[in-house]
C-alpha cells in the first residue's frame, strides 16, 4: 500500500476517533476545545504564532480539505499574515563605508520551508503539541574581513555619457548611482536593482525628467534611472554573471548599443542577476561630468582564485 496513503489514512481514523470522544466530553469542560491543538512556534522567540485544532477544519470528513487549509495557514505565515512581515524576505546586501571602511550590514535571506512546515502540521495533527516554524537563513557569500579589499582589482568596467545640462536627468543617475555604490555582492548572491536604489521619488530627491514609457518619450518622476542600470548591466555581463531579469526599452536609448539597454521600474521591471563568478565582488560607480561609469572590483586574492576557476 503507498506509505502517504497509509500514513494520512491513519491520521484521519485517529481524528475521528477523537472527534469522537471530544464531542462526548461534557459542554462545560474547557479542555475540549484543545485536544489536538498544534501551536507553531516561532524559532526566535519561542512564541506561538498560532494555533491549530484539526477539529476545527473537520479532518474527519475531507482530509484533502483539511491539507488545503493547513497550506493557506502555512502560505499566511511564511508571506505575512500571522506575523506583520512573515518569515520569507529578500538578502539586502551589505555595504562598505567609503570612508571609515566598515561593513553597513543589510540582511540575510530567509525562506520558510513551507512543505516541510505542512507535513510536521499533519505529523502533530494526531497528538497536538509544538512545531517549530522551519527557516532556511542565508547569508552574503563572502568574508567580512576580506570586504575592505575589495577594491584592488579591477575586474570589469563600463563607462556611458549624459548631457550635464539636463539637471532632472542627471540628478537621478546622480542619486541611484549612489544608491549601487560599494554594494557588496557576495558569492551566489544576488542583486536587484530595484531593492537596492529603492523608490524614484520625490521624498527620496529624484526630479522630473524625460522617460520612455511603453515606446515614448514622457515626463516623469526619476527619468534617467535606466542609464545607471544599463550601464551596471554592461559592467556585469562583461564578467558572465547569470542574468536573472533584463528587459529592454522598444526602442533605442542612445547611451549604450542597441539591445544593451536594461530597463527598469519601481515595483515593476528589474534588473535581476547572480554572482556565478565563484568569488566576491564589490560594485563602484563613478558619477561627473556627464560621464557614468560603474565598475566591478575584488580583492587580489580573490582575482587569483578567479584565474584558477578561468583554468579549469
């Protein structure tokens, strides 16, 4: 017999059984309400994020209903429901101080394992008691005290020319420029252009400037943007990296060849990509007289394990 049929066909007697004796427990005794119940406990702080009574969903008549709605629960604790945030969120990647040389931390990645979270659900649905919410943290992949040296080697470089005078525009190449500035990105890590410029808006100091959108020439809040993103694109691609997200504009942009444009919107299109290089790297960029430039540096020693992996 196939052991899930077998083993979900035992759960589902076992909860009839005490459904059973559950509604054969007098009105008033307040325990009746518990039997079974599996609280899911937060790793961190030991707390219960909530409580499941199988009998509550009616186990005893659909299982197939009763796994639907622990998958529901699950999907609500892992994207934000039971908790503000939920557990799952995207690797901010760290930073280094151009100045001091220390790391601005960003944050590791964390996924909730939610299959295993339902079967450790269904597990306890026949004795109740505590499952712990399983959490898959991932940290940059490099050593942080390597991140100051970063900066020897010079890996890949690419350059692209504005027009100084528009003051909208290049304001914001300006701003995100910035914002991608000594971002380290670690081995495996992977980046997003929009996570890591943030909003274009006005609280943030970006100004109008001309856009394409959907093919025209506009007006709008942060036009200039897609220059800093293509410009990182062509630094990066150079390295073979793994392009996760690249969109381009329908038509040309001017700044760089047709085709090597990566477009990008808040909240929308991004310009996604992995380190696959094996090594860390960190991300400068170097804005002025109309001229963006976006480089891609790491440590010698690193370059050195580079050449070795190139070899192989």
């Amino acid at each position: 017999m196939n052991k899930y049929f077998l083993k979900h066909s035992l759960i589902t007697i076992f909860i009839i059984i005490s459904v059973f004796n559950v509604n054969t427990v007098d009105a008033n005794n307040d325990t009746k309400d518990n039997v079974n119940a599996t609280h899911i406990i937060d790793p961190k702080t030991d707390e219960v994020v909530t409580t499941i009574i199988p009998q509550a969903y009616h186990l005893e008549l659909d299982f197939l209903y009763f796994r639907k709605q622990i998958q529901w629960i699950v999907q609500n604790i892992a994207n934000g429901s039971y908790t503000k945030s939920g557990y799952n969120q995207k690797m901010i990647l760290d930073r280094l101080d151009p100045i001091t040389k220390k790391i601005i931390k960003g944050r590791p990645s964390v996924e909730l394992n939610q299959e295993e979270l339902i079967e450790k659900i269904l597990e306890h649905s026949m004795t109740g008691g505590r499952v712990y919410v399983p959490l898959k943290v991932t940290e940059s992949g490099y050593d942080e005290e390597e991140a100051s040296s970063l900066n020897e080697v010079l890996l890949a470089s690419y350059t692209t020319r504005f027009n100084p005078t528009r003051i909208g525009r290049s304001k914001n190449i300006e701003l995100s420029a910035a914002s991608i500035n000594n971002v380290i990105v670690g081995s495996g890590d992977i980046f997003s252009f929009n996570d890591t410029v943030g909003p274009r808006d006005v609280a943030s100091g970006y100004q109008e400037a001309p856009e394409y959108l959907q093919g025209k020439l506009v007006i709008g809040i942060g036009g200039g943007i897609c220059q800093t993103s293509s410009t990182l694109f062509n630094a990066v691609d150079h390295l073979g990296m793994e392009i996760i997200e690249r969109h381009r504009h329908t038509g040309d942009v001017g700044y760089v060849p047709k085709g090597r444009d990566a477009t990008v919107s808040f909240g929308g299109l991004d310009f996604i990509f992995q380190n696959t290089i094996g090594i860390p790297v960190i991300i400068k960029s170097y804005y002025g007289n109309g001229v963006i430039t976006v480089q891609i540096k790491t440590s010698k020693e690193n370059k050195f394990i580079l050449n070795n992996l190139e070899d192989d």
